[in-house]
C-alpha cells in the first residue's frame, strides 16, 4: 500500500535479481513473473511512470519488501494494496507509510504494484489480469515465507480505496492453488488469512461473505460518500456469515485520509492503533515473549506444526525446551530457539540432554549460530543427537541445501553432556566433554563468511518429528 539494512538471498535464476544489489537495497522491488506478466510479456521492460505520490503505466506487477527488525519480528506478513481508482497507484502515502506503520509493530510487509484497468487505453480489467496479480503477489510471499520471517498461515492482505477492490478478488475465493501447474509458485494457496480494508471501494463488496471468509478489519469516514458505505455493507454481511469482523465510521473525515498523518482529526491521526489493537486481540499479532533465563529471546524457526517453549528454573538455574520440526537439514529448519543477539567473538557452553527415551533418535539439542530466523539461513550448529551422535553441521549459504558429509564434522564418540561452541573471527570450533570438569576434546573448526558480525546465538530443540514435540534439559550455561 521496518527498521533495518535487510540481508536477502534472492534466488538469482529464478528472479533474476542480483544478491549483491538486494544487499544494498533494504526494500528490494521484485517482479510477480520473472519473465513478465503472463501473456504481456513483451511489456515487462515498459517504464514506469511515478511523481511525488503516486505511480502509474505499470506492465510489470511486482511487490515491494519491507522487513522489519530483527528485535521486533513477529511473523505475520500483510500484502498492501495502494489505491488510485485504477488510474494511478498512491504509494507513498498507502503504500510505503503503510508498510513502515506495519514494520513498527513487528509484521513484515509487501507493497503491490498492480496493473491499473482504468489507465487510459489500458487493455486489463479487474476481474482477470489485476486478480492475477493479487493472487500471485499472495502466492510469492508464501513461496519465500522462510526467506523472509513469515508464517504463511499468518499472511493478510490490506486495501485502501480502489485496492480494496483488489482485495476482494483474493478474499473470498477458494484461494487453492494448481496442483499440475510448472511453476511451483501457482501451486500454493492465495487465500489471505485477514484482510484489512480502509475506505474500500464499492465494487468490494461480494453478493454473498461465505463462511471461508478470511476476518476482516473495516473503516471509513462517514462523510466519504463513495467508500463508507461498502463497510456498512460488509458489516452486515459479515455478522451474517458469523465470521469475525471489527468495523469503525468515523464522524469526521472524507475519503483518503491514508495512514492519518496528514489529518487535523485525531481520531483519524491514530487510527492504526485500532488496527494493532485488532491484531493483536484476535491472536494474530503475537508480541515477543518474555525473555528466558540469560537469554531475551525464543521462539519456533521454520513453520514447525506443533509450537515449542522454553523455561528456566532460577533454583536450579536450569532451561527446559520443548520443541517440534520436522528437521534442521537439507534446505530447511523447523525448530525451536532461546536466543540472544551476539556481537564478535564468544564462546558458548552447557550441558545438555534429551527428558525421556524420546521418539526420534535423529532428535537434537545444542547451540547454534543463524544470520536470521528464517528457515533457510545461514547458520552453524553444535548438536548433540538423541541417539548420542554428536556432530559440527552448517548451512553456508541461504536456501542451500546441508549436504552429508560435506556439511558436518563428526565427533570420534558418542554422548557427551558438555557442548561448547566458540566463535573467533569467522571461524568456529564446537568442543565437548563427557562430564563437567572432564577435558574438552575438539570435534572441528569450520569458517562461515557469510555470518555477520551480530548474529543469533542460542540453544536450540528439534524434535527431528513434525508431529512429536521433545524435551529437554539444559544447564551450567555460559556465554563468554
């Protein structure tokens, strides 16, 4: 329609961005198609045409990324679409100011750039080629979820005005993917999980809201003549369906007040707090929890099916994780995390072991080191296995894939309690004892170019089983 220089790794074949501009770049624009709108394909290098506000002649769809810091993640993502009466594109002022409110409460965000149908001479229209792209601007974001810090099942889409109308055409559909279709991006679900409208256009409102309804968060002015009325509409519509729904009419104000900066009225200047205030008491906003122990942070990595905990005893100065994931390998991780944000060189050690025989003897327990909480990033982990195998493994570069036994440094034995990983420079070496006060043996060193500075540092639970949640106990931590 959030605070941070963002280290995206693209998929440079598939998009064909450069990674070393996303690096520069803290909101990368990226296409729907890499090769073009389908059937418009020869247009996809037309310019496009912007000043001061607002942007227009768009023949390329795209979204464009703003992330938020990596203190405030929360999870949720929300797909932004600026209106303009399908002429132009207001994107500062319901675009970039939107996604920077989002960014501050935590929700990643993704500005969408869609063909304008009522552009002159325009050859779209609504119902077909602007459904596209609503559809496959949801659709990328759930393609790259972990790239991104995003819970897929977390995903919403925001309208203002005419982009309201876009939202429409996603929302109360079936949103299903096709499972036949080559480009595995069309195969994912398009359905939005929320949907927030703001002074939606007329043409938003459907015959009938269904039961699938995604919840909705309504608003308007009164004296906008056009766009309050479709929220009197949905409203009434939405408590038919007995579908969750939170409407607001504001007294005063016409059409296009935006995010309420440039408004006298301070009921419409704070108006997004309703919004967080909506977000937040239906569950969907999640603020970070409590910090645990010596460390502020934890939460579940990946898109693990059951959710994970963490607690700490002060009496026995002992951690209890409990987590799920199907694994921390090949391309992907699903775990659970007690983290800290950690600068330079350190040293990390503890005892470790697993509450029970357990299910899984490939279940794991340790530290690790990650660049981001994303699935797929880069990171290096000291892991001790359920079934005793202790083992060095890292990913040195986003989205690849660990190989075995190019990726891992195995211990000579099995079962030790004391895990220890230690940072110098680049390069870090995992250590372990089979008792405290027993000697250190080294298990290896391996150097990680592609972790930064300040990383995520913590100790971690996989349960190596989607459908099992582990235990299990940590303690005489030290962070050097």
């Amino acid at each position: 329609m959030v605070k941070s220089v963002v280290r995206i790794a693209l998929f440079i074949a598939t998009f064909g961005v450069a990674a070393n501009s996303i690096a520069q770049n803290p909101h990368p624009q990226i296409h729907l198609w890499p090769g073009g709108a389908p059937g418009y394909e020869s247009r996809k290098d037309e310019p496009e045409q912007a000043k001061d506000w607002w942007v227009k002649n768009i023949h390329n769809p795209s979204i464009t990324v703003f992330l938020p810091s990596k203190e405030k993640a929360t999870g949720v993502g929300v797909v932004i679409c600026p209106g303009g009466g399908h002429t132009q594109l207001v994107y500062n002022s319901e675009g970039q100011d939107a996604a920077e409110y989002f960014n501050s409460i935590g929700v990643a965000a993704f500005v969408l750039k869609y063909r304008l149908f009522r552009e002159p001479n325009s050859v779209y229209t609504l119902d077909k080629e602007i459904k596209q792209d609503a559809y496959r601007a949801m659709r990328l974001v759930r393609s790259r979820a972990n790239e991104w810090g995003v819970n897929p099942s977390k995903l919403g889409i925001m309208g203002f005005s005419a982009g309201g109308e876009v939202v429409a055409l996603v929302a109360y559909g079936s949103g299903k993917g096709d499972p036949a279709a080559a480009d595995p991006i069309d195969r994912l679900d398009g359905k939005p999980n929320f949907q927030v409208l703001i002074y939606p256009g007329p043409l938003g409102v459907p015959d009938v809201v269904g039961s699938d309804a995604p919840p909705a968060f309504l608003l308007a002015a009164n004296e906008d003549v056009c766009c309050s009325p479709p929220i009197v509409k949905l409203l009434q519509k939405y408590r038919e369906a007995k579908v969750p729904v939170e409407a607001h009419i504001y007294g005063q104000g016409a059409h296009a007040f935006n995010m309420g900066k440039r408004s006298t009225y301070r009921s419409l200047k704070t108006w997004s707090q309703r919004l967080t205030d909506w977000l937040t008491d239906g569950g969907i906003l999640v603020p970070p929890p409590a910090p645990v122990g010596a460390f502020a942070n934890h939460g579940d990595v990946g898109v693990p099916k059951n959710t994970g905990s963490a607690s700490y005893d002060s009496v026995s100065k002992t951690y209890t994780l409990r987590g799920s994931g199907y694994n921390i390998w090949f391309e992907r991780d699903e775990f659970h995390f007690l983290y800290n944000h950690l600068k330079g060189d350190f040293k990390l050690t503890a005892n470790c072991d697993f509450v029970g025989t357990g299910t899984d003897p490939h279940r794991k327990v340790g530290w690790m080191v990650r660049d981001s909480l994303g699935g797929g990033d880069v990171h290096i982990s000291a892991v001790s296995h359920g079934d005793g195998l202790t083992v060095l493994q890292w990913r040195l570069k986003k989205g690849m894939a660990m190989r075995d036994p190019e990726d891992e440094i195995r211990a000579t034995g099995k079962k030790y309690s004391v895990i220890q990983l230690e940072r110098k420079g680049n390069v870090f070496t995992m250590r372990v004892a089979k008792a405290e006060g027993q000697p250190f043996e080294t298990v290896g060193s391996q150097a990680m170019e592609n972790l930064p500075n300040e990383v995520f540092a913590g100790l971690f639970i996989c349960a190596h089983n989607e459908d099992l949640i582990e235990e299990a106990k940590v303690w005489n931590v030290r962070i050097e």
